[in-house]
C-alpha cells in the first residue's frame, strides 16, 4: 500500500506522468495471485493535517489485511489537477484502474469504463443513494459511481438579520431582495452574496435556474440554458439584485471561496452555500442559520445536488480486484468517515440513515434531507464540461448593470446545440 499527495506544476505534470507510468505498468500481478491497482484520487482537505492521504492510507491498510493478495496504491492530487492527471494517463494510454474525480462521462463514451454492474455486488449496488446512481448513468448505465455528495441551503448571518429587524430567512425571490435592502440599510458591506466569478459559477448559476422553474436542461434531456424560465431569472437578479447595490461587489469578479471568507468574517447577510461552509463559520464563532433556498414563488423547488464521482477503466484488466476493492470503499463505516471527515453527504442509504439519526451531525440534516430530491449538473453529457466553462466565462457579466442576460444565454445555447451536433457526428 502507498498513498502519496501530489501537486502539478507545468514542468511536473510530465515528469509525474512518466512516474505514473512507472507505476502502472507494475500494476501487474507479482505472482500468480497478487495484484497491485492504481487509484488516482482527489484531495478533500485543506492543509496536510486533514488530506485525504490520510484517509485513503487507512482504509487501504484495513482493506489488504483481509485481501493480501490485493495491493492498492494511491496517488492523492489537488481538485484543480485531478482531472487533468486522468486525463493525460487516459490519453497516453496508461489509465490507472480507478479514479476518483469530477467528470466520467467522455470516458463512458469512449467505451474506456466498466459499469457499476460490472464490479458492484447487488447489495452495494443496491445501497447508493437512487438519485445519485442516477446521475452517474450514461445512455442509462451507470458508470460514475458517487463519491461524495453535497447539496445546497441559503445560510444567513442570525446577528445581523436581527440587527436589520429580520425575523426569518427568505422564502421567496421578493422577500430576498427586501431583506437585502433592509441589510444594505443598516451598513452590511455584503447584504447577498453572489459568487459569479470563474471558480464554481456552474453552481450559483443553477441555484438560480432551479429557483426560478428552469435548469441547464428540460424533462427530455437537451440543453435549455435559454428558456423563458432562465432568462426571467437573471433578469431578475441583475435588476433586483445588481444594480441596486445589494450584491456588494462585482458578481463576475467574486468567487465563491471569497464570499464564503466574507461571510464567516460576518460581512455577508446571506449566500447559498454547501456544506464546508458550516465548518468555516463555526471556526470563526459565527451564528448563523440554513433554511432552503429561496424561488420566484417559494422554496419548494428542487436543490442543487453535486457529486464527485468514482469510475473504474478497463484498462489494465483487474475487474474482480477493482470490484472486490470498491465494495469495500462504499461499506457503511467507510462512507460514514469519509463523510464525517470533510462534512460530506453519504452517497449510500445505509450512511445516510446513521447519520440523520446521530444528532453529531444535527447542522448537516438539513442538506441530508434534500438529497433525494437534489437536481445535478448534466454530467451524463460529454458536452457539459464545454458548457460548464462557458457558463463559468460569461454569466457573471450577463447580470451585471449593463449586462444582457437572453443575449449570453442564447449564445451558451447556441454553442451547446453545436456541440451535442458535432458528438452525434
């Protein structure tokens, strides 16, 4: 067992794809009966003390006691080269046997992927949260198995709403854009925080879509970037929200992690945020409330939910080892530390159920609640990572004062239609 953390810079990335190489190709059975499996993963923490490293150290270590003849090592990375790492030992042909990111539908496509019927056994199989298993299907087969979960609460700053005379969170689109004013009145800097800037404007984006009847797609799965619903709404967020000020600063030039820092320093009234963020206020002391997000006609629209997700290639051929592991990453115990370890969703029932009756866990309840009913990226689509970073490129501008949300949307249209044309191809 080894389990490094790894970080790429221009020059490293092709040193470590040849070590990586170096590696996988011992991933070959030293004897008759002994396997070694490649696993690339993402990194959850934040510092060296709560890396994943850790995580995946421990649970190899349990997991070749009971399997000796089964050795797994794990390369750890930093979210922002995880995906290219794959993505380079894909593409020179040295795919590790499993990988745990953020996109896994380019690779079904390419026919390079087991499927979740391929490796699961039916109780496991059976114990994945439904909707999740359901976002990770491509042509209807599963091939992204969840990882980890999350999904999406409006959180508000409880000292300076009752500064501002505000009794309860928003529910409604309306009462956002009042409470705003009334925070902006009383001297908060930051009455709504609206995070467009690159680093995750795919989420904030669909927050608002959901919230207001829309999403990136419609019932039969093409792209609907610019329907009615979706151009209503940030119509609406740039005159209600923008241009009277309520947002603070510039939407196109802020970035999630920098509202989340605003926030828990108490200079944002209220945001939508995941879970991670209930860990950051609580290291700064803050009081502060979730409640749904609000929608044009109230808060009982779906939420967003996000998964990362775990895929297995077929290349080199260890199915039954692969499988044999997977079962063991997604036991219960397993799911409920990893989870507890970086306030996670449980991707399966059996962990999701401990946890919603252990009151540890009281502030992550009510994302927990959500899941089931949670809407995800288009990730089954080997277009969406192409949408996604136009999404990320222009919709913080197309709210601004001057912005023209029907024009940007209708252009992100246009260019997905393009692009499900050209994969049909």
């Amino acid at each position: 067992m080894a389990v490094r953390r790894r970080y790429l810079g221009a020059t490293a990335a092709g040193v470590a794809t040849v070590f990586a190489f170096s590696l996988t190709s011992c991933s070959t059975p030293f004897g008759d009966d002994e396997v070694t499996l490649k696993l690339v993963a993402a990194d959850y923490g934040d510092g060296p003390a709560n890396s994943s490293t850790h995580y995946w150290a421990a649970l190899t270590k349990a997991f070749e006691k009971k399997n000796p003849d089964i050795k797994v090592d794990v390369d750890v990375y930093n979210w922002k080269d995880v995906d290219r790492k794959v993505a380079d030992l894909v593409k020179a042909g040295h795919a590790p046997d499993m990988a745990q990111a953020g996109a896994y539908a380019d690779y079904a496509a390419a026919d390079k992927l087991y499927s979740a019927d391929d490796l699961l056994s039916i109780p496991v199989q059976g114990d994945i949260v439904a909707s999740l298993a359901q976002a990770g299907e491509y042509h209807e087969t599963e091939y992204g198995m969840p990882f980890a979960a999350s999904t999406r609460r409006l959180f508000y700053n409880k000292k300076l709403f009752a500064e501002a005379g505000i009794a309860h969170p928003p529910q409604t689109w309306s009462e956002v854009a009042r409470d705003a004013q009334l925070l902006k009145d009383h001297g908060v800097a930051v009455p709504f925080g609206l995070p467009l800037g690159p680093e995750e404007t795919q989420a904030e984006t669909m927050m608002w879509m959901l919230g207001g009847g829309g999403s990136y797609t419609d019932t039969t799965g093409g792209y609907a970037i610019n329907s009615t619903d979706n151009i209503r709404t940030f119509e609406w967020v740039r005159d209600h929200l923008v241009k009277p000020g309520l947002t603070g600063t510039a939407p196109a030039t802020t970035n999630r992690q920098d509202s989340f820092n605003a926030f828990t320093a108490g200079k944002v009234g209220m945001l939508d945020g995941h879970p991670t963020l209930i860990r950051q206020a609580a290291a700064k002391g803050l009081d502060y409330g979730t409640a749904p997000l609000p929608g044009i006609n109230g808060n009982g629209h779906p939420t967003l939910g996000v998964s990362d997700w775990m895929m297995a290639f077929k290349q080199p051929d260890h199915r039954q080892q692969v499988g044999k592991f997977l079962d063991f990453v997604y036991r219960k115990e397993n799911v409920e530390k990893f989870s507890a370890e970086y306030n996670l969703l449980p991707v399966t029932s059996s962990a999701s159920q401990a946890m919603a009756a252990d009151d540890r866990f009281r502030s992550l309840h009510g994302f927990l609640t959500q899941l089931g009913g949670a809407e995800f990226y288009p990730a089954d689509k080997t277009t969406w990572p192409m949408v996604s970073r136009l999404v990320k490129a222009r919709m913080g501008k197309a709210v601004a004062p001057d912005g023209n949300p029907a024009g940007t949307l209708n252009e992100i249209q246009k260019a997905a239609d393009e692009a499900e044309q050209r994969d049909m191809s």
